[in-house]
C-alpha cells in the first residue's frame, strides 16, 4: 500500500488478489445495505464481550484499499472509486455498533480509505470528488456520543447488583457477590490478585476494614443525615462510596461526549487530570474509575480526526475547481474560491 506509482507490482497485486474476489464481491454487496446489525451479546456478556468480526474487518479493508490502489495505478478511476466507496461504507456499519472499540476499528477503516482518496486527488487527470467529500462531511462519519452510551453503563451490565445500591440495604452476601463482580473486572483487566472464591468473606471484610472509616465520612459530606449513614450496614457504606465515586469520575468525564470537540476537550482534559490526582491520593477508593473508565481525550480527538481530514480534502477539492475554473493557479485566501457555488461539475464550461 506504501510503495511508490512507478514501482508498484501490478503482476503480483492481481495474482493476490484473485484468492479474494468471491470475499470482495460480497463485501460490496454488503456495504450498500442501508442497515447493519452485528448481533453482539453486549447485555449478556458485559466486558467480556469478544469482538472477533473485528480483526477480519480490518484485513478486508486492507484488501479492499489494495485493490482500489491497483486500479488508480491503471487509470481506472471508476473502480477505484466504487472501492473506496464500499470501504468508507464498510468502516461506517464497524464504527456505528455498540462499543467504543468498534467504533475505533471503523475510524480506521476509514482512514485507509481516505489514503486513497488522497491518492485519487493525486492523479493525474482525476475527476473532482468537491461535492461528493461535501455530501460525505454533511454530518459526522462516526458519533463518539453513540460510541460511549455502552461505556456508560458497562459496569452495571457486567455487575448487575451494583445497580441496585439505591434500593435499600443490601445483605452481608449480596456484598461479597459485588465484591466478586468487582474483583473479577480487575483481573480481567489484567490485574494479578486472583482471587478464590472462598477468600470473598474475609477479603470484604478487610476491605470493609480499611475503606469504612473514609466511606461513611464521604456519605456524610454528600448530605446523607448521620441516622441514617448509621442505620446501613458497613457492607452498603463501602460500596456506595466506591461505586459513588466511580459514578462522579465517569460522569464528568463522560458529560464531554455531547459537547463539540473544540469545547469538549479542556473540560475532558480537567476531568481525567481530577481522576488521575484522585487515584494517585487514594488508589484503593478509585480503583473502579482508574481501572475501568477509557482514555476518552485520545478516543474523542480520534472522532474529531476523520471529520477534519474529510473537511480538509474538500478544500484541496475546492482549490482545484478554482484553478481550473479561472486558469489563474492557487488563490491567495480561501474567500477568493466562488467557483464551488456557483457549479457542480469539474468542467470549467457548466460555470454559470
């Protein structure tokens, strides 16, 4: 995909190729449904979600972007198109699905497909795609805000019990079956104290030990009366500052999402510096947060890069229109470019 025009193996690309066409012939059929639902057991399966489609998905477009290259290389134009059109489609059914991570492996997608639009733009004699990056930038490829509402509640579906803290009490044994849930994140997240299942007791309560005094503190500053911080058991009282404290962190950094990107990203920046200093100064009751919630400032400017390359591709498409239209070369400003609103194809005779 990288090497040069001139040195480009036409031969041995198509040879490739051919092993994939009966997958390629799918994959457009595919990308021009108007709706794709993967059928993801996310309510089921919690963060134990396995997402095998996705590594498949990212060789397909690699393929895929092959195959569009081999015929810019030929001239062929047309098809180079049609492939680059099946791949940004493709990379929009990956990135509108549950989880953040597939909305990442669709970003990507796309990202390899815009390389070949840039190369499109590139060649000589191409055809201007103004209206067509116009049409494509109209709305956001990807919605980061659609990407992180799994995110959000993750937690409760992978710990259901941890959902219901504000229904009342909850039993010494509902306690340790959260602590569980809780423990088992960790490890999963590649935490290295493994614990068995009849440790849970004694591990609770040390952990009740050790976070209670602190808990039923952070309960009172939040308004709860003394009668009834006392009325809950230690087990409630732990497990409402953790899961409290989870809750504030996510939701302040997690608020930014429906915010545009240009404003978002300093709150985003002063919420994760908030959790990382809250971690730092008391990592037992923060683990939650620190271990589970995503590095959102990398993923949201990840979003934000898609839309911005597509806006700056349609302006080098705008500058070309101009250039031809008038035949006096690059313009000084932006401002001066009026060609684009005036017609609607590459030839300089439609201007109007």
């Amino acid at each position: 995909l990288d090497a040069p025009a001139e040195s480009f193996p036409v031969d041995r690309v198509k040879t490739f190729l051919e092993r994939f066409e009966p997958a390629l012939r799918t994959l457009s059929r595919a990308a021009r449904y108007e709706d794709c639902d993967w059928q993801l057991p996310v309510r089921e399966e919690g963060f134990s979600l396995l997402l095998p489609h996705l590594s498949g998905m990212r060789d397909l477009a690699r393929v895929l972007a092959l195959r569009a290259r081999l015929h810019l290389v030929e001239g062929r134009y047309d098809e180079a198109l049609n492939d680059t059109r099946t791949g940004i489609n493709m990379a929009r059914h990956i990135g509108i699905s549950a989880t953040l991570i597939e909305g990442l492996v669709g970003i990507a997608v796309s990202q390899i497909m815009l390389d070949r639009v840039e190369e499109l733009i590139d060649a000589p004699a191409s055809p201007s795609l103004y209206w067509a990056l116009t049409e494509l930038g109209a709305a956001p490829l990807f919605s980061f805000q659609d990407a992180m509402r799994w995110e959000h509640a993750m937690l409760y579906v992978h710990a259901p019990s941890l959902a219901n803290l504000d229904r009342g009490g909850i039993s010494v044994e509902e306690y340790h079956r959260a602590l569980g849930e809780v423990m088992g994140l960790k490890n999963m997240a590649g935490g290295r104290d493994e614990i068995r299942q009849e440790w849970l007791p004694a591990t609770g309560t040390a952990l009740a030990l050790a976070v209670y005094p602190r808990a039923r503190r952070a309960l009172l500053e939040q308004g709860h009366g003394p009668e009834d911080v006392e009325a809950m058991s230690v087990a409630e009282v732990v497990m409402r500052y953790l899961v409290g404290g989870f809750e504030y962190h996510r939701d302040e950094i997690f608020k930014w999402a429906a915010v545009p990107f240009p404003e978002a990203r300093r709150g985003m920046v002063a919420a994760q510096l908030e959790l990382n200093e809250a971690v730092a100064e008391d990592p037992i009751a923060n683990f939650l947060p620190g271990l589970l919630l995503p590095a959102i400032t990398r993923a949201s400017s990840r979003f934000t890069k898609v839309d911005r390359r597509i806006a700056t591709l349609r302006i080098i498409e705008a500058l070309r229109l101009h250039a031809n239209a008038t035949g006096e070369g690059l313009p000084d400003t932006l401002e001066e470019v009026r060609v684009c609103l005036l017609y609607t194809s590459p030839s300089p005779r439609d201007l109007v």
